[in-house]
C-alpha cells in the first residue's frame, strides 16, 4: 500500500463522546462537505469527523492518485489510536473506504457507504469527467445554484468552495491513474455491517442499477437502501430522507 498523508479534520460534537465516526468526502468535494452527517451525529451524542482527501481542499498535494493511496490515507486515520465506530464515505471515499475496511479489520466496526463508487462504467466515468468539468469551468456559488436550485444555501455555497480549493491536476489524475476502477472484490470481502445508501438510479446512481450492486449478493453483511428521488449526492437533494436511512442503518 501507498505511504499515506496526514489528512486535516474537521469535527462535530463533543471531544469526549464516547462513538466516534469518520466521514469521508467525494472526488471533487472537501470535508465540511460532509455537514449533514457531522451535526446529526453530533445532535444523537456522536463525534463526527471528516477529512479533507489527498489533493483537495487543505490536503497534502501528492503524485499518487490511486485507489490504494487513497486507502492508505484514511486506514491511517485512526479515533485516538484505535477503532471508529463508524464510517461514511460518499463516492470516491466510498471505494477508499472499502479498501481500508477490507484490509484492516480493526480500522472501523461499521460502514455506511453513500452512493459509493465501487465500480465504474465507462458512462459513469464520462458522466463523472463532464460534472467535474463543469465543476471546475465556473466554481462559483452561481454556477451551483444553477444546476441545484434546490440545495441548502450551505451546500451551494461549499461546493464551489471546494471546487476552488480543489487541485485540478489531482481530480483529473483521479480517473486517469485508476483505469480499472473497480472494488467489487473487496466489497465481497468485507467483515463488518456495511449499509448503501444509494441514489435512485431513475435519477442518477452509480450503484443502484448497475453492476456494483452485485456485491450485495455476495455479502450477506451488505444491505442497500435507495433514496428515491434524489441524485449521486442524496444529502444534499434530500438530507432529510437521506439522514433518516442513516439513523436507520445505525439501529440495525
């Protein structure tokens, strides 16, 4: 595995609380991101933590882009030494995230991956290159807004955000260093309760309705839930709806 990089924190809830989850953000996205986990897991006793990823945001810039040196950043990133209680890990950070579970039994006890990237095909790897062009073509609030009127003001305003602070060099090596971006067997493997949260295909999913949602079948440990109605980012098209499966999940 990669050598990793220290990836900055930002934090919900109480320094003492006695569950601790890790949050991990999308390609193109940043920690603070990560809001509406942070403050509902924070408002049921949890502290919450997401991180900036290798290349975004506060992050160190590296040359390595692989899935595995993105593994190897968030498997390094312990709660005080030890365990999480839980991990959520949207898109990109969906895939670190089941490398790290996979190859690290003691890294988290849970997982909730959202709309996780586990496989591509070659339409969601065009459709993920067109959005980040866009992304990065205007980073403006007002180019948010535009495409996602409906978006809390909050999430408008962060995600061009992180398209400013974003390296462009690093999101395009994304796709470019990993040609065969596919997971599936280290989610077969996976040893901890893992729910999905996925985006409702009918909208847009790259995982519900395609071939990553196989792993499901493999693994008795992983269940899906879909989002109906709502895009590859559930919370911020509907955090309401999203935030609730995510409760659901933790009570199972």
């Amino acid at each position: 595995m990669p050598a990793p990089v220290l990836l900055p924190r930002r934090s919900w809830g109480h320094p003492a609380a006695a569950r601790r989850a890790l949050l991990i953000h999308g390609l193109g996205s940043n920690a603070a991101l990560m809001w509406r986990y942070g403050t509902a897991l924070a408002d049921d006793g949890w502290r919450a933590d997401a991180v900036d990823l290798r290349g975004h945001a506060d992050a160190p810039r590296t040359l390595d882009y692989t899935l595995e040196a993105y593994a190897a950043d968030v498997v390094a990133t312990r709660a005080d030494g030890g365990a999480w209680d839980l991990v959520i890990a949207h898109s990109l950070g969906g895939a670190a995230a089941v490398l790290a579970a996979a190859r690290d039994a003691e890294w988290t006890r849970r997982l909730v991956l959202v709309d996780p990237a586990i496989h591509l095909t070659e339409d969601d790897r065009e459709n993920v290159r067109v959005s980040q062009e866009q992304s990065f073509a205007d980073p403006s609030p007002h180019a948010v807004r535009r495409e996602h009127p409906h978006w809390h003001p909050l999430d408008i305003e962060l995600k061009a955000s992180a398209a400013q602070q974003a390296s462009r060099w690093a999101v395009e090596q994304t796709s470019a260093q990993n040609p065969e971006w596919d997971v599936r067997d280290a989610a077969t493997a996976l040893a901890v309760p893992t729910r999905v949260i996925a985006a409702d295909p009918a909208v847009f999913s790259i995982f519900a309705g395609k071939p990553a949602a196989e792993v499901a079948e493999a693994n008795a440990l992983i269940t899906v839930s879909i989002v109906a109605g709502a895009g590859h980012s559930p919370h911020r098209d509907l955090p309401e709806d999203t935030i609730a499966l995510m409760r659901e999940a933790l009570r199972d």
